[in-house]
C-alpha cells in the first residue's frame, strides 16, 4: 500500500512538473524567442509545449486512476511513456527550435510512438480487472 501510494504521489509530482515546464516554456517561447526564430520555429516549439502539457495532465491522470485502483502496472507503464515521449518529443523539438542541431529530429517520432504506447497501456488499465 505505501508502494502504491509513493508511486501515485511520484507521477502526480511528476505531472506537475512537466505541466509547469511547460507553462514556463510556453511563456519563453511567446516572449523570448519572437525575431530570434522563423515563424516555423516558433509553431514548432508550441506544438512540443502543447503535447507537454497534455501529457504533464496525463501524468497527473495516471496518478488519481491509480489511486482510484485501476491496474497499477498498466497504469505504471502508461505513465512511464507518458514522461519518456515527453522527453523525446518534446525535448527533441526544443533542441531543433533552439540550437538548429538537425539530428534530433528523427528522434521526435520515437516519442510520438511512446506517447501513443502510453495510451494503449491506459486504455488497457481502463479495460482490465482490477488488481488485488
């Protein structure tokens, strides 16, 4: 029991951070990074806020339906590609904006599929038995 409840207040601080991340880098890139980067560059840049903050929510999500009992592991796995697509995709978007580094951008749809893996493992949760 104090297992499972250190894992849900883990993703829901995790979520937490993610979301605030990406408030920060939603402010940054609306107010920083305007005539430093081309119009394409910043569309890009918002659109890794956008999924960051959607999956900082998923995070936070993942938390209260594991609390609220659904299927621990499946739940643990969602959340944990929830936080690495957030890594690569977004992370990888960021890099791109940023530093121009062209390598990275095969990286992004690594974490489109860890973003998508995430949600079969809570569609899965949802449509399991419950653990004992």
């Amino acid at each position: 029991m104090i297992a499972d409840r250190q894992v849900h207040r883990g993703f829901l601080a995790t979520g937490a951070l993610v979301a605030l991340v990406a408030v920060m880098a939603g402010a940054f890139g609306a107010h920083g990074l305007q005539g430093a980067v081309s119009a394409r560059g910043l569309e890009v840049f918002q659109t890794a806020v956008t999924y960051q903050m959607y999956h900082g929510i998923a995070l936070v999500l993942v938390s209260l339906l594991a609390a609220a009992g659904l299927a621990n592991r499946l739940l643990a796995v969602a959340g944990a590609f929830f936080l690495a697509g957030v890594l690569l995709f977004s992370g990888s978007l960021y890099l791109l904006v940023l530093t121009d580094i062209r390598w990275v951008g095969p990286i992004t749809p690594l974490g489109g599929v860890c973003f998508m893996v995430g949600w079969a493992a809570l569609l899965l949760a949802a449509v399991s038995r419950p653990e004992h």
